[in-house]
C-alpha cells in the first residue's frame, strides 16, 4: 500500500518539478543581458534595465496572485504562468530587437511571478510537514539546473550555429511539455474557505516582525543573485580582457555550485538545523566578496563565484519556509508577499549599473552586493535569536 502512495506522490511531483526546471528560465536574463548589451552596445545602466524589467513585475502581480490562487487554484495558476513563459520565450524568435526584448524580458518576469507564487503552495498540497523545506530545496535545485544550462546552450548556439537567441525556442519547447504534463495531472489543493483576501490584508502581514524580516531577507537574497547572473562575466571581461563568449562560463559556474549547494541542501535541511545552515551560507558570501574585491586572478575570482553560489543557494527555501510555517493560516497570502521580495531583481541591477558606470568600474556593482551580504549577517543573528 505505501509503494502505491509512493508512486502516486511521484507521478504528482515530476511535473511540478518540471515547472520548477521552467521557472529557472528567468535566469537566462543574465546571460542575455550581456549579449544584448553588446548586440545593441548598451551602457550598463541602460542594459541593467532588462533584468529590472524582469523582476519588477514582482512588485505589481505578487500579492493579487496570491488572491488568484485563491479563486482558481494552485495547480491552475501554475499552468497560466507556464503558458505566459511560453509566450515570452516565442517573442525574440518571432522579432529581435530593443524594444521586443525589453516586451519579452516583462512577459518573462509576469509568468515567473505568477509562478513563484503558485508553485510552492502547489508542492505543500503534495509534500506535507518536515520535509516541506527540503521539498522546497529539491525544486531549486531542479530551477538552478535551468539557470546552469542557460548561458552554456547560449554560448554552444553562438558558437556551433551563430546564433545566442536558439536559447529561447529550446526553452519554449520544454515549458510547453511542462504545461502539457501538469495539465492531466490531478492534485487535491486544501480549502481556502472561499474568502480572498484583499490588498491590505495580505500587506498587514509585514506588521508582523518575522514576516518583516524574512520580506527584506528575500529581497537581499535575489538582489544578489540577480546581480552576480549579470555582473560575474563583466567583472572577467574588465580585469582579464576576455571575450563575452568565454566570460559568460562564470555565471555558470555560479548556478552550477548554486545547484551543488540546492542538492545537498536538501538533504541537510531534512536532518540538521536551518539557522545553523543559514549562518554557514552567510559565511560562504562573505567570502566571497571579500574575494571578489581583492583577487584579478581567474582562478581566485572562481572560487569566490563558487563560494557565493554555494553561499546563496539555501537562503530563499530557509526563508520562505520559515514565514510560511509561522502563518500556515495565511499560505498562499504569506507566499505572494515572500515574492514580492524578488522585487530586489530590480533595484540591485539598477543601482549595481548607476554606480558601476559612476565609477567607470565594476567595484561600483560589488559595493552594492555587500550591502545585501551585510543585511543576510543581520538576519542571521536574528534568526539565532528567535
């Protein structure tokens, strides 16, 4: 009987996950930044706009997605994000340019946030309990697999077949078959009680200090991942001299040691403390930039790639979980405010471009990420305390 359920639960996991694999399509915008960045020779602050216009729409859809779910479903808000995805990734195959890109980039950031919001609560309908961090963990894995393939298969496109942008119709094939697998999938969702919850309801919840805290923490964590998916290839090509086609390995060498940290955080997570593992992380950035800063050599400057994509690879499933089990009553409400907090995806980029064209350097990008680094030293202590 239990390898029945096993089996069922399975079935119910592999397409969720493989709407995980396409929610790390949004991290193509690194990679993409700098190769229309160079396409259309953009400064930094106006080619920072891209991943900005990516994650604004954080900002706008988070919170009334929360509602959405709330009238139609986890499941089926899940599969409007991956239809959106889809329609984003279709556009620069149909025209390339400026202005289509930027249209993209937005279409984009709408289906991730339909899908960040959606997609957890979705996987606590399947996974219940103690194993919802490592749950959790096991889907950023699979999204970091995304974003590790994504500026290789861009790099392989450019080189073998002259053209960076096959990326988006290879990726658009797969967030169809996701859509397709998760539409015949049945999963029981739990009962809302009907009532959706407004606007002033779900931002109350940042009276709470918790809910505050862990907000600002998500912002910081996405600030930096954001910000080194772009800024990792121009740090090489400004202190190496090297080209975009082989600077471009150092984002993904960031996702892959993210991946190798989503992978084994999983199975941490399911037996050891979180605040313990959270503070582990914090050090490893830490680390990191200070190694950023220093080093000019290629060898050094890719550890401390290595270092903050294994440092920052467990923060946002740590984080969410923790508010989202401290207010199991107000999930998907508690959900939609944690992802609003991607917002950071836009003011990091834009403040990284301003002051790294401000001081004609990528230091300028740098002091920016430590300023993220040192708020996650602050929750870390507060995390240790509560």
């Amino acid at each position: 009987m239990n390898t029945i359920k096993q089996e069922k639960l399975f079935l119910k996991v592999i397409p969720v996950m493989l709407a995980f694999f396409a929610m790390g399509f949004v991290d193509l915008v690194g990679i993409a930044t700098n190769y229309v960045k160079a396409d259309f020779d953009l400064s930094d602050t106006v080619a920072n706009l891209f991943p900005s216009m990516v994650f604004f729409w954080f900002l706008i859809f988070s919170v009334p997605t929360g509602m959405l779910m709330n009238k139609i479903g986890r499941r089926k808000t899940v599969l409007l994000s991956l239809i959106v995805t889809a329609v984003a990734l279709l556009i620069p195959v149909l025209n390339y340019s400026f202005v289509s890109m930027l249209i993209s980039f937005s279409f984009l950031g709408i289906g991730n946030t339909l899908m960040q919001v959606s997609i957890n609560p979705l996987l606590s309908n399947i996974v219940k309990g103690d194993k919802l961090a490592s749950s959790f963990t096991l889907g950023q894995f699979v999204k970091a697999i995304a974003s590790f393939t994504a500026p290789l298969i861009a790099a392989w496109a450019a080189a073998s077949l002259g053209d960076w942008k096959l990326l988006f119709p290879i990726f658009m094939v797969v967030a169809i078959l996701a859509t397709l697998l998760l539409g015949i999938t049945q999963i029981k969702e739990e009962e809302t009680g009907g009532k959706t919850s407004t606007f002033l309801q779900c931002f109350a919840l940042l009276g709470d200090k918790i809910i505050l805290l862990s907000f600002l923490g998500i912002i910081c964590h996405v600030g930096i991942d954001v910000g080194v998916n772009v800024t990792a290839p121009k740090i090489l090509m400004e202190r190496l001299e090297m080209p975009l086609s082989d600077a471009g390995f150092a984002t993904s060498l960031y996702f892959l040691f993210r991946t190798i940290g989503s992978f084994t955080g999983a199975f941490v997570l399911a037996r050891y403390s979180a605040k313990k593992f959270f503070a582990i992380s914090v050090v490893l950035m830490i680390l990191s930039m200070a190694g950023l800063f220093i080093f000019s050599s290629l060898t050094l400057i890719y550890i401390s790639i290595a270092l903050i994509g294994l440092g920052n690879s467990n923060i946002f499933p740590i984080i969410l979980s923790k508010a989202m089990l401290y207010m199991p009553e107000k999930k998907n409400e508690v959900s939609g405010l944690m992802i609003m907090g991607l917002f950071g995806g836009t003011v990091f980029p834009l403040l990284m471009g301003l002051l790294s064209d401000a001081m004609a350097s990528q230091t300028g990008a740098l002091i920016i990420l430590t300023a993220g680094v040192i708020y996650l030293i602050f929750l870390t202590f507060k995390l240790q305390k509560d």
